[in-house]
C-alpha cells in the first residue's frame, strides 16, 4: 500500500504538492520538497536551454563569473 503525502505551504496556503521526493539540505531548518517533470528539449537546445526558459533555473552575475542557481520560486 502506498502512502499519499500532501504538503500545503506555511507562508501561501493556496500553494500545495504531492512530491516526488522529500529533500534534506543541512543548511536549512526544515526539509524540502522535490517534484520531477519530464522536459521535451528541442533538437537545438541544450538542457541548459531549456531549464532556463522554464524559469526552473536563473542565471545571475557575481563579479566577472556567471552562476547558474535552482530558482527556488518555480
């Protein structure tokens, strides 16, 4: 028998998942959430690509270097 889990967020309650996994970072106080999607990527576009168009990753500037971040808002 497989259990459901759903978690409704502490700050919007309108927002809720049923998540593939539940994450742990050591960093951070509480356990995460992560949820997987399959991604149809264009024969011309590179996985990069398309995290970025999906808003799944951001890239942002510090200094002269280019970092590529998991936008925790998607």
């Amino acid at each position: 028998m497989q259990t459901v889990v759903f978690f409704i967020s502490k700050t919007h309650g309108f927002w809720g998942a049923s998540p593939d996994r539940i994450v742990h970072d050591p960093t951070e106080e509480t356990p995460s959430v992560a949820e997987f999607k399959f991604i149809q990527v264009k024969d011309e576009e590179g996985p990069l690509d398309v995290l970025l168009k999906q808003h799944i990753c951001i890239k942002t500037q510090e200094g002269n270097s280019s970092i590529l971040k998991l936008n925790r808002n998607h």
